[in-house]
C-alpha cells in the first residue's frame, strides 16, 4: 500500500469478507488476508502483516498502523476499528472487535478461542508492574512513626520489595560503597518472601525448607475431603481450627483432671485450679501485662467489650460524654457502645478512614476534647486488615484523660503484642482465632481499673461474705 491508495488486490479481498466472529478467523477468508488475532500470519507479506501493538519498521511512516489509534492517510474503508464498528464501513467488512456487527446474523458468531490471546508479550508485563507498582505504595511502618518501634522485616528475605524492581525506582535498593571501594547491595527495608521457612515461626532452625505438609498432619480436621477434594481451610479471620496438641490437652483435662477450682483442696481441684491459673499466666506474657491478676477470662472479645462497655462505661460515661470509635471497627465493638450511649445519652464519635483504608489521623485528633471519655479501635480490622497505629491514637487520647480499649482479635495472631508498650487501658481477644477452644477469650485490663469498677455479673468466688441482707 502507498499513502493515498488502496492496493486493488486488498480490495477485492476485502468485498468478498463477511464479517469476521469476535477473535476468530472467518473459514472462508482466503488464508493471506484472514486478520490474526493479534497474530502476524507468517504467510502474509512483512509489508501488510498487522503490527502486534507495535510499528513495523519496515512500513512506510504514512502506513503503519498506530496503537490503538485510525491512521488519518488511511482511506475510511481500510481503516481499522480499535474497539469498534466504523459506521462508512461496508457490513460485509466491518470488523468486530468486542461488539457484534449490526448486520452480521447471530448464527455467524463463534465462541471465543481457547488458542493465545493478546498479552502473551504485553499485557502480563503491563499487569506485573502495575502490581509491583501498588505494593510499593505501601508505606513502611518505621520506629519513628510509632512509639511501638518497626516492624521487623522477615528474616532470610529472598526477594526485594517489587518498588525496587519498577523502573525509575531503582533507588529503593541502595547501593553502598564499602571502605575499600567494593559495592554492596542494601536490602529495601520493606520486603516480601517467596517461600516461608521455619525460622519465620520460631521453631527449630534445621537448614531445610519450610514443608506445609508438616503442618497439615497436625490439624486432623484437615484429613479429610469436602466435594471430592482435599480440605483447604483459608477462613482464619473468622475461625482457626485447632492443631492435634490443643484437642489432646481439652481430652486429658475431661479424663484425668476435671474438678471445680479455687473450692476444693483434694487433687483434681488441685490440678485444676493450677492449670486454670497456669493458662493466666501464659496469656499475661503473652500480651505483656504485667502481673497475671490483670488477666479476666471471658467468652471471647465480644462479651469482654460489653463487660468494660457494663462496668467503665455505666461509671463514667453519662449524658453528652463521647465516645470514639472508628469506621474500621467490627460489629462487636459497635453496637455494646450503642447500647451504652442511647441508655446514658451519651454521642459516639466516629473516625473516618481514607481511600487506603487508614485512619485519617488529623481527623482523629481533631475529634479528641475534654468530653472524651473512651476511644475503642481495633488493632487489625476484621474486613480491610488495616494495621491501625494503636499506640500513637492511644498517646492522643491520654492527653485528653480518655480510657483506650484495643480489640486485638484479629491481631494477636499475626504479630508480637505488649500491652504495656501500646500503653492501652483494656485489650481485648478471642481464643478461637488463635487455635485455642471456642468460647474462650481474654480481657486485660490495667490493675487500678479492675480494682475501681463495679461488678458485672454475681456469683461465686467474687465474694466474702454473703447474706439475704448483704454480700460483701
């Protein structure tokens, strides 16, 4: 083809086209001129072949096809349809792309092709940096923006963090220069791991890689097939199922230990009352409280929100107090706080979030006055897994006298908690989420708190002396 003229052969070639199917070849296309999917027929000559996304440097400047563009020299009859129907194009030779020619019948249509589609080349490279591009917009959480310290990249990391890998971002991984003029490459602070190993769970470094299936073996309820294939359970945030240890140790308890504690002083109370106290223990250095009797069991992170909701809350929150929650929260940290707040009058104030699903922190502050008498904010949320800086909001809020709950639920299990350096007057969890049994969980709570609230429920080993008239 020359600029301003149409080869006569591609003409008769083209009045004899019927409308080609979306992404395939008409059977009745002689085989030079059927279009290729995106494809250079190899038969076709270098001059007519159609460009995959790209200007052969052999056409003519006025003749190359333009990415995803209608050359202007083109005559409207040759031109190509990016995406569409050209209204001045015979039916017979309108191509079309994504969308069914008006006058081609419904009979004509075929399937999509099941061969290669366009992106082979292109597309996969285009999808591979727009992901990198997205994780390297994750910001890093560094010493200096949270009183917690940073997070700790995993060790042995095997890969840099994808920004680094982004052309034009090679300055995330740094180059330094050694005293004896050698170069070393820096590892970005952020970085992500192609494979686990076990010294990313604390167990005993072997030098062999991490094997799922170790894993596996230890959870029975993972022996097993649902629809006829092996059981893959990925629904932690709502539930973990419970490794071989935790189900032995419910059973040797039921079998050999079972008894009242704190009332009796024969064996098996004995054994009880020290496993149930052994069990605090473990869950205050878990959190990093700092005595065991800051430790209250409860059912699970729902009931201890009520019970600091039925005790702080019916104490020292009234009418006009406020409460702050945040946008994040889930069901359980919102609606005990409605309870309190229509019972009391009290306004509950809510934190907004970003399109990134973070707290807006200016929004935060600004919300925080003398009126605020708690601020309850979870530490991972439950639906988006946002990581909320839990100890600068609770830095804030002690400024203005306010008491901090953390719901921890979906936290405890995925990074190392200490309550005392969060700083938090109540943190609160569930066992279920963490491989222990259901209906099970924790509240801590600050020692001068519990020793300042009412009581919530009545009953047994919460008392001295009990009378029709008077319990103390």
């Amino acid at each position: 083809m020359r600029s301003g003229n149409t080869d006569p052969t591609l003409q008769q070639a083209l009045a004899r086209l019927k409308p080609p199917s979306n992404f395939a070849t008409p059977s009745d296309i002689p085989t030079s001129t059927q279009p290729s999917n995106f494809a250079t027929p190899s038969d076709l000559p270098i001059s007519t072949q159609p460009s995959n996304f790209a200007t052969p440097s052999d056409l003519p400047t006025s003749t190359q096809p333009s990415n995803f563009a209608t050359p202007s020299d083109l005559p409207t009859s040759t031109q190509p349809s990016n995406f569409a129907t050209p209204s001045d194009l015979p039916t017979g030779t309108q191509p079309s792309n994504f969308a069914t020619s008006a006058g081609t019948p419904s009979s004509e249509l075929s399937s999509p092709p099941t061969g290669n589609l366009p992106g082979d080349r292109f597309d996969i490279d285009a999808i591979s940096r727009l992901a990198q591009d997205l994780y390297g917009q994750i910001p890093p959480i560094s010493a200096a923006s949270s009183p917690m310290g940073s997070i700790d990249t995993p060790r042995h990391p095997t890969i840099p963090h994808p920004q680094a890998l982004v052309p034009g971002n090679e300055a995330e991984a740094k180059r330094a220069t050694t005293g004896n003029g050698a170069t070393t490459t820096v590892t970005p602070e952020r970085s992500f791991q192609s494979s686990t190993t076990v010294g990313n769970l604390n167990l005993p470094a072997t030098g062999e890689p991490f094997d799922v299936n170790v894993i596996r073996r230890d959870f029975p309820i993972l022996h097993q097939q649902v629809h006829g294939k092996q059981l893959i359970w990925l629904d932690n945030a709502a539930t973990t199922q419970k490794p071989q240890g935790v189900i032995d140790s419910i059973s040797r308890y039921y079998e050999r230990d079972n008894s009242n504690i704190h009332r009796a002083a024969h064996t098996l109370a004995a054994r009880a009352t020290d496993a149930y106290e052994g069990a605090r223990e473990k869950v205050q250095r878990f959190l990093g409280a700092g005595d065991a009797s800051e430790i209250v069991f409860l059912r699970g992170t729902t009931e201890a929100i009520n019970l600091v909701a039925n005790t702080f809350g019916r104490k020292y929150i009234g009418e006009g107090d406020e409460i702050v929650l945040s946008t994040l929260e889930h069901h359980a940290n919102i609606v005990p706080w409605q309870m309190l707040a229509k019972e009391t009058g009290a306004v509950i104030k809510v934190i907004p979030i970003n399109d990134r699903g973070e707290i807006i922190m200016s929004e935060y502050t600004r919300l925080l006055n003398s009126r605020t008498r708690i601020v309850s904010i979870t530490q991972v949320s439950n639906s988006l897994g946002t990581i909320v800086p839990v100890a600068e909001m609770t830095h804030l809020a002690h400024r203005h006298g306010a008491r901090v709950l953390v719901d921890g639920a979906q936290a405890v299990s995925h990074m190392p908690i200490n309550v005392q350096a969060i700083g938090c007057d109540f943190y609160v969890f569930s066992g279920h989420k963490l491989f222990a049994p259901t209906g099970i969980g924790a509240l801590y709570a600050k020692g001068e708190l519990l020793e300042d609230l009412p009581p919530w429920q009545g009953g047994g080993s919460m008392i001295r002396h009990v009378t029709f008239e008077e319990t103390i």
